[in-house]
C-alpha cells in the first residue's frame, strides 16, 4: 500500500504542480479546486465553492489584515463558506493550533471588514468585492459561517478540537465552526473502501423524545419503511447544523438552480402555520439505521443513522431560512416524512428511490444516473480504444472515463511503485474525465454555456436530459465516432483554458477562468456555423491536439468574451449569475467575429461527415444487438417465464410481446441457435415496457 508520505509527493507532484504547468495556472489553485472537490463529494461539507483570491497584509485601526482564497454564499443551507488555502510543497509540517487560529482570524477579518466599509467601493467585477456586497445584503439569512482551511500538511496530534465561535452583527449572533482538510484527509477520501463517517442525529440532542411513527408492514430483505411526522423545529435544527450532509446531491442541485427558499412555504410558517401540515407535502428520506422506542405515546424513533433528504429539501431549507431571517416560531408545525431504511449498498434501489422520489423536479443529479447505459458504454470505450500515437510518443494511452468517483485513484493505493508507473504510464492522470467534465465538453460544443456556468452537478443535469431524449429517440449515434469526437472536445476546452490562461488581460483580473473557457468554446462553434462549418473534433482526436491555426481566433475571441462579461452595461452587475443567463449567451453569440481564413484547416463541412457517421450508426447498432442477444441469453429461461407470468397476472402484457418472449426463451432453451435482429429489438423493447409497471 502507498504510504502517505509516497502519497503526498504523488499528490504535489503529478496531480497539482503538473496539471498547473498543463493549464498555465498557479498550483495553489488547482489545490484549491481538487481540495473543493473533496469536500463536497468525499466528505459532504459544502454545496459548492468559488475562487476569489483577497489578501490585505497591512492592517491598522480601520481594517484588519484579512485573506480568503476561496469562497460560497450557499443560500440553500444559510451557510457563508470562507476558504484559506496552505499550499506548502516542500517537507510536510505540522498543523498546530496557533496556526488555525491565525488563518481562521484573517478569515474572520474578512467578515468583519464587510462590515466596517472596506467593500463598499470596491470594484464590483472583482468576485471577493462581489462575495462581500452579497453577504452585507444578506446578512439577515446566515445562520453559519462554515471556515475552511486546506492544506498539503498535517494536523498535528495535539489539535484535539477544533474551534467554534460567534461572530457579531449589530444584535445578530452568527455560529462559526471551523474545518481542517490536511493531506491525511486527502489520502483516506483516495483509499480503496473510503466511507463517509456515520452521521448520528440522536433526537433528545434536539430536546425532544422521539419522532412519532408507524412501521409499515412492507418489510423485504433490502429495506424497511416507516411513516412519522416530524416536529418543523427538529427539522430546520438538522438542517442549520447538518446542511449539506442532509442531502443528496441531487437535491443540492436542484436547491442550487431553483433557490432554497420558496415563497409560498415561507407564507404558511409565517402566516398559516396550523395549515402547513395539511398544504404541505412532506419529505421522502432514507437512512442506513434507526433506533426506535416503544412508549405508552407509541412506537418512537430516538435516532437516526446516516440520514438522507431525497425528496422535500427545499421545504427543510425554507424552514430553516424562515427561522432564521424571520425568527419565525415553528412549534406547532409538523411534516409527514416517509422513511426508508436501506439494510445493503444497492445502488439500483438507491438510485430509484431517489429518481421516483424526485420525478417532478426537471433538474436531476449527474451522480444519481451514472449507472445509464449512456456513461457505461462510454466507460467501455474509455477502457479499450487508445488514442493514436501523438508526436514524440512510443506507446499507446487511454483517456480514462472515471463514471464512478475513485476508479481512477483508488486502484493506485494498492500497487506497488512499479505498477504504479505502469498504470500511469498508459492511463496519465491528465487524461482523466468525470461525468460532470464531460458534460462541460459537450454542453459548450451544443452552445449552451449559460448551463456550464452553473458548475458541476447543475450543468451535468442539464446534459443528463437532453441526453436522454436521445438515447430514447436512438442510442446508436453514441458510437466509437461520438465517443471520439468526445475526447476531441475535451482536448480543445482544455486548450482554450491554456490559451486564456496566458493572456494578459487573464492574469490581471484572474478571475472567471470556467466561464471564459466555455463561452469562448461556444463562440467558436458558432463562428464556424455562420461559415456553414463544423469544427473537426475527429481531426483533434486524430492529432491528440488542437491544430495551431486555431490559436488566434480562440485568443481574439477570448477577449471578445472577456470584454463582454466584463462590460458595465451588462444586465447583471454580479458576473457570475449574469453568465448563468440566456441573456449573457445573447449577447456574446451576437457580437460579430469571422474566422481568420487559416482557420479553415480545423474545420469540416457536415456532408464531409455523413458517410462516417452513418457506418458509425451502424456498426453501434450491431454491436448493440449483439450486446443485447448475449444479455438475453444470460438471463436465463426461468427469469423470462417470470415476466410472462407476472405480466399476465397484472394484465399489462399484450400477446405480442408474450411472444416476443417466448423467443427468449426458446433461445436460452437453444430451440433457436440465434435471434433475428428484430427478435432482439422485440424482446428489448417488451422488457422495456414491463420496466413502466416495475416488472423486471
């Protein structure tokens, strides 16, 4: 097993200080994005993170010395996120606690100075004068400062405790808690079998008995189920002090695109709060254990283990909203709560509780589809086609498609230094993509940056759908030739992040860098289409690189965008949410920009295309039909019967998909040596439709 120590080096070396020589960017951001990553899907501490580097050094009476390199104003759990970045390369040190209270100060400086005038004018396009004027208007719905403080040291043995304070505004008292994620940290969330810790919330904690419920009689070897009401007070607690853990990350997701606080709800608790029971239409959890109590009042729930909001977070979050801008009086009001206790790690039961639980909500999480046949056969792809040997190179490498969090790293912690060098060798780190990366390829190349600005899980969601829509209509046109121009897309987005990365006008502001990559991305596919051209991602694949007669326009246009985001007379003064808008993409996609004519080696005529896409069409469904006839077969005869029996039982089968059927069986019977193509589809297309009525 790789020691931490081999870790760390590994850690500095290959993963940060070479991805910032990559991308032309300072390590300590790239730190600052991989430690982000970690605390939000490893560790479930945030919803979200921005950059936003300020530091002032000289403090005197007016203003304290303060710095923040990162930070997020999450609405969704009334939380302010301050980020300190300790980004030490050479020999590892201890974390003590005089260090955490310095760097925990600057931060707290930060917020003190909002308050004495230090912001006021600033200039707005600066995202930490931005952060500063949001959090000065919103004061009134913080109930958290959450700080952070990451680092490529590690905490010392002697910090037995972290520190917890108050921080003061006029007559307001907001709660500060502090978190450390040092190396050692880092290397458990990259560990073969790293789980989360268990979150216990013991409800006498929150100065109540029990949680009335009632056991329904349901109980299967996977799960069991409860129905309770729950007090709205205990409920916006967990929600003040628990936040992000509470919820899955589809519901992160979609409290993060929608807004946390509905109206409507917020009117009830305030003005109807005896009539929010019956209005309201509680909440679907799950947990991985309960304790429950039988009292002379009924059967209890004392505690809940691991507990998950799957579907009414946007209910808990106006509760708690509401209790702290309002100092609204929740007693007397109850949610209905559904509960299902989860007794295994099936991520197919998991994934459809959650999917069925959130039907109505348009926005779904990337994490809760990975398991779509889309990501498995991209998966597949990203497993055995290597790329062509780029200039200089003597062996063949793979662009690694990471489908399920840790694919990529957690084989690693096992090898030895050999295999090790080995895998990288022909699975290089820089080579690796997520689903939520990939999802920023793709929705840049359709034109949609607005979406990609919205970051990780949203921007995956959008993809998700539209994808989805396709695969229904035809799920051949995501072959080998899909998956290539894929990797093509990918190669060019990262390229313009190189190129923007070194322009002057970057380097000065240093600021906005994912939104500049997209909208410059998009601008540059519409410019190719006002020429009736396409940008020839295949030839990328085939180069493993960007062709050099793109460089100019992509460093014109880039400006381009720069200027556009950056104008005073844009419609939203926050540059952030203004790139989330339609609005901006109208704007930018309307300044006029002609390519350069040397460009035209890097583009293709659609009709250039038509042929290999139609073989490509074909080949996938072949190989599809193929898949699907193995699959049929080894399903087995018996699991085929089943679904004639209970698709009678239930009278959804019609008699031509029982015959359909029955050629199954016939097959794994080997009556049939093989199946027709339209046998195949058949058969797909009736286990399809038993899937509606949950027969499968």
């Amino acid at each position: 097993m790789v020691s931490i120590e081999e870790f760390r080096e590994g850690f500095i070396n290959e993963e940060i200080n070479a991805s910032a020589v990559v991308d032309s960017r300072y390590p300590i951001e790239v730190f600052i994005d991989v430690a982000s990553d970690i605390l939000e899907n490893d560790y479930s501490l945030i919803s979200g993170m921005e950059q936003c580097y300020f530091e002032f050094t000289k403090g005197n009476r007016a203003y304290k010395s303060m710095r923040i390199d990162a930070a997020y104003l999450d609405f969704a759990t009334n939380t302010i996120n301050l980020l300190y970045a300790d980004y030490n390369e050479s020999e590892i040190k201890n974390i003590t606690n005089e260090f955490i209270m310095s760097k925990t100060q600057l931060m707290l400086n930060y917020m003190e100075n909002i308050f004495k005038g230090y912001f006021n004018n600033g200039e707005i396009a600066d995202p930490a004068v931005q952060l500063a004027k949001d959090i000065k208007n919103n004061i009134s719905e913080i109930g958290t400062i959450h700080l952070f403080i990451i680092s490529t040291d590690q905490l010392s043995k002697t910090v037995k405790k972290l520190p917890t304070s108050i921080f003061k505004v006029g007559d307001k008292d907001i709660q500060v808690i502090v978190d450390v994620l040092d190396i050692e940290k880092i290397y458990k969330s990259r560990m073969a079998g790293f789980e989360k810790e268990d979150l216990v919330i013991r409800c006498e904690e929150y100065n109540i008995e029990g949680i009335p419920c009632i056991k329904a009689d349901i109980e299967t070897e996977q799960y069991e189920s409860y129905l309770a009401i729950v007090p709205g007070e205990f409920l916006a607690q967990i929600y003040k002090e628990h936040g992000p853990k509470l919820l899955e990350s589809n519901v992160r997701s979609f409290l993060k695109f929608n807004g946390a606080v509905n109206k409507g709800i917020r009117g009830t608790i305030l003005n109807e709060k005896d009539r929010f029971f019956t209005y309201n239409n509680g909440i679907s959890t799950t947990a991985t254990a309960v304790s429950t109590e039988k009292t002379e009042q009924g059967l209890l729930i004392k505690s809940f283990q691991n507990l998950q909001i799957i579907n009414g977070g946007q209910t808990t979050a106006t509760l708690a909203a509401t209790k702290i801008k309002n100092n609204a009086d929740l007693s007397g009001i109850y949610i209905q709560m559904k509960l299902t206790i989860l007794k295994d790690e099936n991520p197919e039961l998991i994934r459809n509780i959650a999917r069925f639980a959130n039907s109505q909500n348009k926005v779904k999480t990337a994490d809760l589809n990975s398991s779509h046949p889309f990501y498995v056969r991209m998966e597949d792809f990203s497993r055995k086609i290597y790329a062509p040997l780029a200039t200089g190179q003597i062996y063949q490498q793979l662009w690694f498609f990471e489908r399920a969090r840790g694919q990529y790293e957690q084989p690693l912690m096992q090898m030895t230094k050999k295999q090790v060098a080995d895998y990288k060798l022909v699975r290089p780190r820089a080579m690796k993509y997520s689903l939520t990366d990939m999802a920023k390829y793709i929705n840049a190349a359709d034109l949609l940056p607005h979406y990609v600005s919205w970051g990780g899980e949203v921007n995956a969601a959008h993809f998700h759908a539209n994808m989805e829509k396709q695969w229904e209509k035809d799920d051949s046109v995501f072959n080998e030739l899909y998956y290539k121009e894929l990797i093509g897309k990918k190669i060019l987005f990262e390229h313009i992040g190189h190129i923007i990365s070194d322009q002057l006008w970057y380097q000065e502001k240093r600021a906005y860098r994912p939104q500049l990559i997209a909208y410059t991305f998009s601008r540059l596919v519409l410019a190719a289409k006002e020429k009736g051209l396409k940008l020839n991602y295949r030839k990328m694949w085939d180069l493993q690189s960007v062709p050099e007669c793109l460089d100019k326009d992509i460093s014109q246009i880039s400006k381009l965008v720069f200027d556009a985001i950056y104008d005073d007379n844009r419609v939203n003064a926050h540059i952030e949410t203004y790139c989330k808008k339609i609005e901006c993409w109208n704007v930018i996609s309307k300044i006029p920009y002609e390519l350069l004519e040397q460009s035209r080696d890097a583009l293709v005529d659609e009709n250039e295309l038509k042929v290999e896409k139609a073989r490509a069409k074909k080949e996938q469904k072949f190989n599809s039909s193929i898949q699907d006839e193995i699959t049929i077969f080894q399903q087995g005869a018996a699991y085929w019967e089943s679904l004639i029996v209970r698709g009678k039982s239930q009278e959804v089968l019609s008699g031509t998909q029982e015959r359909s059927l029955l050629n199954a069986i016939k097959y794994c019977n080997l009556e049939y040596l093989e199946l027709s193509r339209k046998q195949v589809a058949d058969i797909v297309a009736t286990l399809d439709a038993l899937r509606e009525f949950g027969i499968e």
